[in-house]
C-alpha cells in the first residue's frame, strides 16, 4: 500500500483486486475497488480499465451499465490489453 499511497497507478489497481476479490488481508469492498480502479484508470492503466468494465458489466460497486461496459473493454483493448482483446472478441464474433 505504500506505492499507493505515493500515487502509483499500476498500485492503485493491484490495491483494487485486493478490495475486489477480498484478499491481502483486506475485506471483499466493491465500493473501494472501483475507487482504485478509476484512479488508475485515469492515468490510462488499461488492467484498471478493463476491471472497470468488469463491475459495470456485473453491477459490482456501481449500477449495471453495458454500454459503459463494452466502452471500458473496448478502451482496454484498444490500449492492447490482451484479456480486454479476448472479451471484445468474444463479445463482437472477431478476434
């Protein structure tokens, strides 16, 4: 958490998964996950932008939103994130 604390983006998002899945000794927070990720996912890391469309598409610390969704998998794999790439390519029928 010390990187997060120094503003390290790519720390931001591993503190997310953390609240995400409720592991590293933190509890499960969904809220808190998405509060990381939208930090990260400012500064344009795409790990954190893919998780974002992630909890729109679950509805997990946000409301459900597929549009904002697919817009979050479509930005992350536009940035060459390659689980982001599979989910569009699932979604849309091309790879």
């Amino acid at each position: 958490t010390k990187a997060a604390e120094y503003g390290d983006p790519k720390a931001w998002y591993l503190l997310g998964e953390c609240h995400y899945y409720g592991m590293g000794g933190v509890d499960r927070d969904y809220a808190r996950a998405v509060e990381l990720y939208r930090r990260a996912a400012a500064t344009d890391c795409a790990a954190a932008i893919y998780a974002l469309g992630r909890c729109y598409e679950h509805g997990y610390g946000v409301k459900p939103d597929q549009t904002l969704a697919r817009q979050k998998y479509h930005q992350a794999a536009a940035a060459g994130y390659a689980p982001a790439r599979l989910t569009t390519a699932a979604t849309t029928g091309t790879l």
